[in-house]
C-alpha cells in the first residue's frame, strides 16, 4: 500500500494490520498499560523537536504521537469499549463546550476571561463543588514542578496568594534559612520536607515572574551540560584529564565557557 501521500484512514487501516493476526508480533503484544511509558516518551520527543526550530522534525514527532493515540484506540476498539471514532467525538464535544464565547452564549474578549470561563465548566462537568477538590484535580501524573505551578495557580484565583512577587521571594530566604536548621541534623525525613518547601516556593516565585518552571530548568540542565563538555574538551591545557584538574581550574574553565558559549550564540544568531 505504498503512497506518495497517506491521510488519517489509511494510518487507521495500518494500525488494525499490525495488530491482526497477519500483522506484528510485538504490536500485537501491547496493552494500555504497556504502551504508557510511549506516550510519555513520544510527548517528550515532540516537544524537545518543537525546541529544535525544525518544523519537519516537529511534524514527525507529532506523528509519533499520534500514532499512540491511534493505537490505544484501536486496541480499544477490539475490546469494544471505545473506538477513534469515541475519541474523535469526545474531543469536539468538549471543545464546543468549553468555548461557549464561540459556539454559545457567553463573552470573553480576552485570553484571560477565556482561561476562567473554561475553569468553571470544567468544574461543573467534573461536579468540583470544594476549592480543594479543584486543587485535588490537578493530576498527580504531571511532572511535580508542573503540578505545582498549576495548583498554585488556582488556590491563587480564590485570593490564596502573596499581594506581589516580593512576598514570594520573602518565602524562598524563609525555606532555605529552615533548611540550613535540618541540613546537618541527618533527618532524612525533615531534609526531604525543607526541600519540598524551598521548591515549592521557587516555583511560587516562577509563577508570579509567568515563567514556566519545568521548561526553565530544563533550559538549565542543558546549559549546564553545554559547560561540562567545555570543561571537559578544553582540560588539554592543563595536561589533565577532567577527573584530575582541581575545583579552581575547573571553575576558571567553567567562566571560560559562560563566555565562549555566549560568543557562539551571538555568532549564530547574526
């Protein structure tokens, strides 16, 4: 069935062969639950091309991703508990609900008046009738800097909030003081605690300043990554393998590298 163009149904048709009893042995194997780990893997890809700046690249993972939403459906639909067709149904049913300023009667001239009229049908199609039960809802699947960011987020709409960043900024020297107290005390329980505390209030901050936690510490982890290397590569002028350098040149390397790797992104930017 080779093509220069496939659409939707013939990705369908392929789905429901591989998983035939002609089709493929390991696709044939996979469960809901087998499949988990791929639909989080294939988001991360998908979102780690999206960074890249390389469209095709982002088109390709997008169709990975994809393809777990065909899979879980048609292993659904030989259960018979929900076809793509359910799925498809759902999704549109929801998105006409949930945009009433478009396909109903309400207003919202804004993002923002938007994101609240959304938060309050959703509250009434999952019948949240407690602050804390819209907290709860949260999912405890999302990466914790993201889950937290968002339950702040909403204790922070029913007025469960610092008046201005300040405050926030106030709570990270607070968390970090009391865990300087437990740091040396070998509780490893406590330490654990006083961590979660100083996180949780970094991301408050995070919150106020609209950055995006999860995404800025992953901005980080490169960085820091991109540094090594160069710490690494460039240990030849100390005749020393990276293991063998002390923590001064080291340090010197890794200042060498702020600037170098700032140089190159100038340099490719123009």
């Amino acid at each position: 069935m080779t093509k220069k163009k496939y659409c939707f149904e013939d990705l369908l048709e392929i789905m429901e062969i591989l998983r035939s009893e002609k089709g493929c042995p390991w696709d044939r194997e996979q469960t809901h639950e087998s499949m988990k780990r791929y639909l989080i893997e294939e988001t991360y890809e998908a979102l780690e091309a999206l960074d890249s700046g390389d469209k095709r690249k982002f088109a390709d993972e997008l169709g990975d991703l994809l393809l777990q939403v065909v899979f879980h459906a048609q292993i659904g639909k030989e259960e018979g508990t929900f076809t793509i067709e359910d799925v498809i149904s759902l999704i549109c049913q929801k998105m006409i609900e949930r945009h009433t300023h478009v396909f109903g009667q309400a207003h919202a001239d804004t993002a923002d008046q938007v994101l609240d009229n959304w938060e309050e049908i959703k509250k009434k199609e999952k019948r949240l009738e407690s602050h804390t039960q819209v907290l709860k809802d949260v999912s405890s699947y999302l990466p914790a800097l993201m889950r937290s960011y968002k339950v702040q987020g909403k204790a922070a709409k029913v007025g469960f909030d610092w008046d201005n960043v300040d405050g926030a900024m106030e709570k990270v020297h607070e968390e970090i003081n009391e865990l300087k107290e437990v740091y040396k005390s070998k509780n490893m329980e406590k330490m654990q605690e006083e961590i979660g505390d100083l996180l949780f209030a970094v991301v408050n901050v995070a919150r106020f300043l609209k950055v995006q936690p999860e995404l800025a510490l992953t901005q980080t982890i490169e960085k820091f990554i991109n540094r090594f290397e160069y710490i690494e590569e460039n240990g030849s002028k100390y005749n020393k393998k990276m293991e063998e350098m002390t923590v001064e040149e080291m340090d010197r390397l890794w200042n060498e590298a702020k600037t170098h790797i700032f140089l190159k992104k100038v340099k490719n930017y123009n």
